[in-house]
C-alpha cells in the first residue's frame, strides 16, 4: 500500500521583547540559574501580571506578515496542568479567542514549486522554565528563569505532506520572523521550538490518521530527520496489523528515533479558563492600521525587487535575502559600488569564506559593509586589480585600516601608465623569443605565459586589461623591436 504523510507544526517564537510578558524580569538567555525570575513569574501571593504592550505590537505584526485575520477582542485563559518547571501550576496562554486568526504562508521548494501552508492561528502565551537533568547526577534541576518568557505560537494546519515541507516551512518562518524583528531566530538559544503533528494515511485517502506529536525540535536538520522517521515508524506499524497510538513523543538525536513520554492530553484536560487576573485585549482599527504602517519590506518582495530592479539571477537574489543581516550588508555595499553582480559575487564567496573560516556570524563580520563596497569601487575605477583587491581584503579582515589607507601605505595603485606598461612587455617579450615563435605558429596559450611574467614583474599592479592589449598588439608586429 502506497501511504501519504499528514504534517503540522507548532512553533513557538520567542518575542524579543526587553522583559517578560507579564512582568518586568530580563529574558535574555545565559543568566545564573533562577536569577532572573522574579515574584510575578512564579505566581507568589499577592502579585498580578500585567500584559507587555511589546509582546502584543508583535504579534498583530506577524499576523498582517502572514495576511492573517487579527481579532479586536482576544482574552487570556489559564492552562493547567502540573509539572516540575511550571510554579504557579498553569500556564497564562490564549485558547478560545486568540489574537491572530487563520493566515497563509508560503513556501518554496528547491524544485521551484510554492506550497500554501494555511496557519490557524497564532497566540500569544508565557514560557515555562526548564528542567536540567545533566547538573545533579540522579536528580532533577529546576531553572525557572525561561518562566515568564513572551512566546507567540504559531499553529499550522496539516498542509505538509513531506519531511522536506516541513522543514521549508519552518525556514521560511524563521526568515520571516527576523525581518519582523520579533525574533532573533537563535535555534540553540531555543527562541524558536517546534512540535510536530505527525499522521499517515493511504494514498488517495481524504480521512485523517491517528497522530503522533513530537515536542521541543530545535533545529532543521532535526526537524526533517525526527519527522521522516515518525512517518516510517507509523507505516512500519500500520502494515504489520497495528493502531497508530496517540501520543506525545521525543526526539533523539543520537540514535534518530522518537521515544513516546506520555499519550497525548486532549484540550479539555488543561481545563482552560479565562485568567481573572487579566482584562481582555481590545485592538482599534486605528491601532492595527499603524502597525501595518510599521512593517518593513517583506522577504518575497525583497527578493522579488532583487531580480526585477537589481538584475541578479534567482539563486543570488534568494541566497541573499534569505537573511535579513545578510540582505542588508548587500544594500550598504552595493550603495558604493552601484554593481548588483560584482557585490553579490564578493559577499557570497570572499566574505562568505572568510566568515566561515573564523566561525563567524554576519553580524561580526569585521570588515565593514562601505568598506567592501569601496574595495569594489577600486576595482571598477581600475585603481586596483580583482588580484590585488583580496589581498586588500585580508588586510580589511584584520582591521588594518581603510581601503584607501592600504592602497597607499602598500602601495598597491594598479600601473595603468601605457607607456610604462609597454617597455615592460617589449621587455618580457624580448627575454623569451622561444615562446613568442610558439605564439605565432599558432599556439595561443602562450599568452598567458606572458601575462603571467609581466604581472610577476610589476608585483601584480599592472592593469591586466592593458596588458592583455599591449601583448596582443606587440605580437601581432611580428617582431619585439619594431615600434
């Protein structure tokens, strides 16, 4: 039997917001355990939250991301259940009346085909904390700083039918969230989490197999991984006779395979309420009219004006505006060079080397985006050679100076006198008769012999275009000594 996958994510966002959702405590990441959790957020007698205005600036921002419908009137519910990490006994989330209704993203795949994922809705909601099982041997530690955290959790509907959507969907969300500047998108630091919806069912079939959710991914490559091994665990048992059980599961990343933790609670078994603690959220028009007013330009449209006004082919333009940092470094250089191609090819293979090597993020990158783009300048200007423009890189790269300063200090200005130029080659020439009665039998290679030897005698600063029509006009003479 043919079987087809039925795939949903839940991804919880991590807002980045200065302090918490309901409290003034600090989320940043990295802090001493417990040190930053604060009364509010593990529920102490006598404290009442009070909503982080930030938290909901974002996610009426995301929701028009997505065109997504945003509701006026939305309400904060109590999730209960117990657990070692959640102190106050529940969870402050939004079920019945969240603030982003059903929306579309779309995604593309590397075949080029766009796929339509519906999202159902998106809510806001606090973070719990974390349980460390590795700092106490044979018992559990609890850090409650994550308590409190604003999170926005974005709920797809089954519209993925691969391991390979899935993951392009959650790409695509992850780029969008950072151009929206809610997110900084950092998987380890787990500002983005995703849960997995997994079902199968015959090929053909409408009706909607028994699924398996599988919690806490944080990372792409284990998103397709856990996801195509659920799929194949769920056939294996399907076709020996068995029943799909509903249940909550575990990624295990050493061995790549999902483990079941618990079955899967139903909505009625958080026994959700509304909080009384919380007054319901009220948006005016006017208020999500200037939100919407706030967006800023949008990946696919960015990557839209990349080829249309910029000229640059379909992979350049997606490989640049797939991050946000990245397309703006682009921008900044290419304001010098006014070369959409030559930009890219250095950002895309110098820079992107370099930054590699040293292991570092874009946004450390050390030499500055004017700097490239005047580096590009002198290149087009014919102050310097595409030779002599990496070594001028490298030294950028260990923040030597200015590009200009080490042209100078170098003294690395490209020879371009024609005069200068030209007893050099009737020079090289005259040095090497052998080789030019190669080239005038016909063996044309041996031109780059030449270009070779006359580059090595000016350390590289002669203008290879000059040189290559000097040489080309010297041996078309037919004799070196001829004028």
């Amino acid at each position: 039997m043919s079987w087809e996958a039925v795939i949903g994510l839940e991804v919880h966002v991590q807002l980045a917001t200065k302090s918490k959702i309901f409290s003034g405590a600090s989320p940043a990441f990295g802090g001493a355990p417990n040190s930053q959790a604060c009364p509010v957020d593990i529920g102490l007698p006598g404290v009442l939250p009070v909503l982080n205005a930030e938290a909901v600036r974002m996610a009426v921002k995301f929701g028009l991301a997505i065109d997504a419908e945003i509701y006026p009137y939305s309400i904060f519910d109590r999730k209960n259940y117990f657990y070692p990490d959640l102190p106050k006994g529940y969870q402050i989330s939004q079920f019945a009346h969240p603030i982003v209704g059903p929306g579309t993203l779309d995604i593309r795949m590397e075949n080029g085909d766009t796929v339509a994922v519906g999202i159902t809705r998106a809510h806001l909601e606090e973070d719990a904390g974390k349980s460390l099982h590795t700092s106490y041997p044979g018992m559990t530690g609890i850090d409650l700083n994550r308590t409190g955290t604003p999170l926005l959790e974005v709920v797809s509907e089954p519209d993925m039918r691969s391991p390979a959507q899935a993951v392009a969907y959650f790409r695509q969300l992850h780029k969008l969230v950072r151009y929206l500047e809610i997110c900084d998108g950092n998987l380890a630091e787990g500002s983005m989490r995703c849960d997995a919806n997994v079902s199968v069912r015959p090929l053909g079939s409408s009706e909607l197999g028994e699924r398996s959710e599988i919690k806490n991914i944080n990372s792409f490559r284990f998103v397709e991984k856990a996801i195509a091994f659920e799929i194949e665990r769920q056939i294996d048992i399907l076709e020996s006779g068995g029943k799909v059980r509903r249940d909550t599961r575990q990624y295990d990343s050493e061995r790549n395979e999902t483990r079941s933790m618990r079955t899967k609670e139903l909505s009625d078994d958080y026994r959700y309420f509304p909080d009384p603690d919380l007054l319901p959220v009220h948006l005016t028009s006017a208020y999500i009219a200037e939100v919407k007013a706030s967006l800023p330009e949008l990946p696919e449209a960015r990557l839209a004006r990349f080829r249309t006004e910029l000229g640059l082919n379909d992979y350049d333009a997606a490989w640049l505006t797939n991050d946000p940092v990245i397309a703006d470094y682009f921008e900044a250089a290419l304001s010098t060079t006014g070369d959409a191609k030559l930009t890219a090819n250095w950002i895309m293979g110098d820079a992107s080397a370099a930054l590699h090597r040293d292991e570092l993020e874009w946004g450390d990158c050390p030499v500055p985006a004017a700097e490239l783009g005047r580096l590009i300048a002198r290149i087009k200007d014919d102050t310097i050679s595409s030779k002599l423009a990496k070594t001028i890189f490298d030294a950028l790269w260990v923040e030597e100076g200015t590009v200009d300063e080490i042209i100078d200090v170098r003294g690395l200005r490209q020879l371009s006198d024609s005069a200068a130029l030209r007893g050099i080659v009737k020079k090289i020439l005259n040095e090497n008769p052998s080789q030019v009665a190669q080239y005038q039998t016909g063996k044309n290679k041996v031109l780059g012999f030449f270009v070779g030897q006359v580059m090595k005698a000016t350390q590289g600063r002669a203008n290879p275009g000059q040189v290559n029509e000097l040489l080309l006009d010297s041996l078309k003479e037919g004799a070196t000594g001829k004028e």
